[in-house]
C-alpha cells in the first residue's frame, strides 16, 4: 500500500509538470482549433496557472522526498 501511495504522488507532480509547461507555452496541439482554444487560455489564465502548478510541483517533491525517506527508515 505504501508503493501505491508513492506511485500517486509521482502521478500529481507529472501532472504538475504537464500544466506548468502548458501554462508557458512549451506544449503544442496538432490540432489547429485545439491549439487555437489552448492558446486564448493560456492567456487569460497564465498568471494563477503557472504559479498553482510550481506549488503542486514543489508539494510533491517534498512528498515524495518525505514517503522515501520514510520507506528506507522502516527497513
């Protein structure tokens, strides 16, 4: 159960990642309509996106840093 833990975890900070590099632009659509709505998006709401992503990214590197650590202590 702890390893289940320790994969959702990994599972939030990519998705921290993937929103932080759409919220600067780095993720492109092959869709030209897709890419269009991205892009009006990403420019209303750039500001709170980037900056909820970099929280979310740096809670689940403590996270993990912590359910590691707590993992090796227990052996």
């Amino acid at each position: 159960m702890e390893y289940l833990g320790l994969f959702i975890e990994f599972l939030f900070l990519a998705m921290g990642i993937y929103l932080y590099l759409f919220s600067i632009g780095r993720l492109k659509s092959g869709d030209e309509k897709a890419q269009k709505r991205a892009e009006e998006f990403r420019r209303r709401n750039a500001g709170w996106l980037r900056v909820a992503s970099l929280l979310l990214i740096a809670l689940m590197v403590v996270n993990i840093y912590l359910h590691i650590a707590q993992l090796f202590q227990g052996q």
